[in-house]
C-alpha cells in the first residue's frame, strides 16, 4: 500500500487482517519518524537562526566601531586648513563621526524657521 493511499483517521484498524494490520502500523512508524525528523530540522533551524542573530548585534557594533575608529583617524590626519575648509574644527571630530552628523546650532542659515502656533 502506498503512503498516500491510507488516511489514518477514517480506517478501521479492527477490520484489517493481521498482514494489513503489520503493514499500516509500518506505516504509521514511517510517518512519525518522518514527522519527528521535520520537526528536529526545524528546532536546528530556529536555534540556528537565533544564535546568528544574537552573533549579529555585536558584529555589527564591533564593524560600525572599526569604521568611526578609521574616520576619525583619517579626519585627525588632515591639517587645520583642510578640516576649516571642510567646516570642521579638531574637536568637532569625535562628536561628527559618532554623532548625527547634524549641528543645528552651528549653521543657523541651514535650520528650518520656526512653526508659528496656532492660537
């Protein structure tokens, strides 16, 4: 008997004779192995899938720290006239790589107006 051929719910075991009987509970056997197998794989993946997202975060972190350390040194690298040409002073590196990027304070001709409230 194929697998397909067989639904386990609507067969009625007491009819069966003993050869049958052998042969559908072989079957059940191969399926719940089948089943429990499906569901090992699954467990591997989902604790897979767990452990590479927890290594992430930290990778990430570790990558962002490796570029702002580089950033950094190549902005500290360049002489004064080069970093006031760009608009940046020596001790606005540190706060331009780590920070937003964005001084609001600094260029007030760049900053949008303020909102009149309505009364």
């Amino acid at each position: 008997m194929p697998d397909h051929d067989i639904d386990m719910l609507i067969l009625d075991y007491r009819t069966l004779t003993p050869r049958q009987q052998d042969t559908v509970r072989k079957l059940v056997i191969r399926r719940a192995e089948a089943a429990r197998g499906e569901t090992v794989r699954n467990a591997f993946r989902a604790l897979w899938s767990g452990l590479r997202g927890l290594a992430a975060g930290p990778w990430r972190a570790c990558q962002t720290w490796r570029r702002q350390r580089i950033a950094e040194a190549e902005l500290r690298s360049l002489d004064d006239r080069t970093l006031r040409d760009l608009g940046i002073s020596r001790s606005e590196i540190v706060w331009l790589v780590r920070g937003d990027g964005h001084d609001a304070t600094r260029r007030r001709d760049l900053a949008p107006p303020p909102t009149a409230r309505a009364a």
